[in-house]
C-alpha cells in the first residue's frame, strides 16, 4: 500500500475540514446576501412624513476640467426644481481656461456662482480645501455634492435627492454615481466594481450601518459639516473627502439613501486598465482609516468570496461532489435574485446576464487591488 491506514485517515479528516471550512465560507456568503444585499433588493422608497422641498447648495470643485465644465454644468443649472438652489462651483487652481468657462457660464445661468481660488492651502491636500470653501460658500443648509466629470440623470436630480430628507432627522443622504455604457469589457468590469460597490455601501446604510459614500453624487447638511469640524480629523489624506467623512459622521439614524434613477448622475469611465488600476488604487488606500467595524464588515465578505471557488473546487474533487455542488447551486440562485433585483434597481441590469461570469472575475479582483489596502495614499486628488 502506498500510504498506511493511519496515514489515509489522516488524510481523510484533513478534507473533511477542508469540505467543513467551505460550508462556513458558504454559510457567510448567503448570510451577508439575506441580511444585507436582500434589502437594497426588496428596497421600496419610504413615505415622507411631509411634502416639503428644501433650497439646496448644489457643491461642485473643478481643477482642469474646462472641458467637462462646459459639458455637464449647464445641466446642473437647468434643473427643474421650484424650490431656490444654487451651483457652487469651485475652480481650484487651474491652469486651463475654466475661469473663462465659469465666467461666461455665470452670465447664462444665475443660479450659478463660480469661486476661484488663487493658492493651495497648505498642510491640506486634495479636494478639501476647495470643498471646504466651497460648504463654506454654500447658502443653503442642505449641500448637494458632485463632480465636474458628472452629469445628472435626469432635471429631476435635485428634487429626488432632496426626497431623501423625508424627515427632519436625516443629515445625510446617500446617492448612486454610475459610468456611462460604453463598449469593451473594461467598461463592463468598471461598471460592476461600481455597483458592486455600491450594493455594499447602500445596502449596509439600510441595515443601520452606513459606511461610505461617493463624491459623484452625495448630500449632507452643513451644519453637520461644522458640527464635526468638517474634514479636521483626515485633512493630511489627500482622499477621503467623501468616504471618510461619511465613515465618521453617518449613523443609523441620521442617513438615508436614494435610487430613484432620476437621482443617479453618471460619470465618464477610464479608458485603460493602467488608469481604472490607479484609480482604484487611491480609493482603497483611504479604507485603511475606517472604523475597525466597518473594515471587519468589509473584510469579511471580500475574504469568504477569495476562499469560496477554492474551497468548492476541492470539496468537488475530494468530497462527496453532490453536497457542495447543491451548496452552491443554492447559494448561486439566491445570489442570481438578489443581484437581478438590485442591478435593475441601480439601471445596470444588462450587466445581469454575464453576472456567473463577473462574480468569478470578482474574486481575481480582490486578489489584483488587494495592496490598495497597504498602500500610502497619493498626494493629488485627481
């Protein structure tokens, strides 16, 4: 014999750990899907306690984005909201000719007040400082936060985001920025990073544990701005301006989410790989600083789906195939409803029917981008 009986019961026990370590990698999975994902799933748009629209302060910083300016800002300015809003746009520092964009833009559209800022603050980089003058600037008490690169789904982007105050004790409100459809699969994989993102950060906001949110399309009050002195406990990360801050001040109780798809705003996709990497790169450099909660929250999901397809190819070859199999055909349609129901809700459902195909990419992503986590953030903001 080749090995002994000792030796071959050894071996035995040691898949039958290895059978008993998918099934817990599996039980995580459908646990985060039903207690998590299936909300944003099932999500219906809760009632408001009162009619009410609120004058908001739509906050927008630009460096070098005159051709983006000139593009999308119009459809800013021309929302179709009958409460008073405004357009804070801050031009940071630029050397192209947004000033004159601005300039002429303002003649064209009087809710539109343009800032110019003359020198980098110091000891703060990135987009802080501009935002910050930006909030402080703003009239209103209710901010509306996008990008130059932006442009609104719908003339309803500012009425549907306000919705999201529906009662006086919300102070934040977490919105949905997508990419433009484009062709190639970079754009495929870019779109579902996205909204795989965003099922995480939306979903755990409704389960009472709001984390994040995203710059291209993000409200909060300012009063709660200054309440937490803005962004004083990160200004020496150049990132951060809006996952950071919301990481610090959304709670269970003061945050709410929107995604009416008249509320998304839609943004320009990188064009390479080396471009999309980098971007990504400066994103997770910052999730370092969450809150030991949420990177444990975070952590977990991402490591039981890098053990899931290893473990469920050895307990296929080296366990009773059928039992594994039917583990993962189970979790595999009740992943399959969740994600159908959630990509039609965000408007990425023709993302769905490749969706087998990308949860496998998935797990070569997490590999790929994993020492964005370890990495020192970047000092620009773009």
């Amino acid at each position: 014999m080749l090995f002994s009986q000792p030796t071959m019961q050894w071996v035995l026990k040691g898949w039958n750990w290895i059978f008993l370590l998918f099934c817990i990698t599996a039980a995580v999975q459908l646990f985060y899907q039903l207690w998590f994902f299936m909300r944003l799933a099932f999500y219906r748009k809760p009632a408001k306690a009162r009619s009410i629209q609120h004058p908001v302060s739509v906050v927008i910083c630009a460096r070098d984005e005159a051709q983006n300016l000139s593009e999308h800002l119009p459809q800013v300015c021309t929302q179709d909201y009958k409460t008073t809003y405004e357009v804070v746009a801050v031009d940071d520092n630029s050397f192209d000719d947004s000033k004159y964009v601005l300039e002429q833009l303002s003649k064209t559209y009087r809710q539109l007040r343009p800032i110019a800022l003359k020198q980098e603050a110091r000891l703060i980089q990135g987009k802080k400082f501009p935002l910050s003058v930006g909030i402080k600037e703003a009239k209103y008490e209710v901010l509306l936060l996008t990008d130059a690169d932006c442009k609104p789904a719908s003339e309803q982007w500012v009425e549907r985001m306000q919705d999201g105050y529906y009662h006086d004790g919300i102070e934040v409100v977490l919105g949905y920025g997508s990419y433009e459809k484009k062709p190639g699969l970079l754009n495929k994989l870019i779109r579902f990073e996205t909204y795989l993102s965003a099922l995480q950060y939306l979903s755990y906001a409704l389960a009472g544990i709001p984390y994040m949110g995203v710059g291209r399309n993000l409200s909060y009050k300012k009063g709660l701005f200054f309440h937490h002195k803005g962004f004083a406990m990160h200004n020496q990360i150049p990132g951060g301006d809006d996952d950071l801050f919301i990481n610090r001040v959304a709670t269970k109780k003061n945050t709410a989410i929107v995604i009416d798809p008249e509320a998304f705003t839609y943004s320009e996709p990188k064009t390479s790989w080396s471009s999309w990497r980098r971007q990504k790169i400066r994103h997770y450099s910052t999730s370092r600083y969450y809150k030991q909660s949420h990177r444990l929250l975070l952590s977990t999901y991402a490591a039981s789906h890098i053990l899931f397809y290893p473990l469920l190819i050895l307990s296929i070859l080296f366990y009773h195939s059928w039992i594994p199999l039917t583990i993962f055909g189970f979790r595999f349609l009740l992943q399959g409803i969740i994600t159908f129901r959630t990509m039609r809700k965000l408007r990425e459902n023709d993302l769905f029917w490749i969706y087998p195909l990308l949860d496998i990419w998935q797990w070569f992503y997490y590999l790929l981008f994993a020492d964005g986590l370890f990495r020192k953030p970047g000092t620009q903001w773009k």
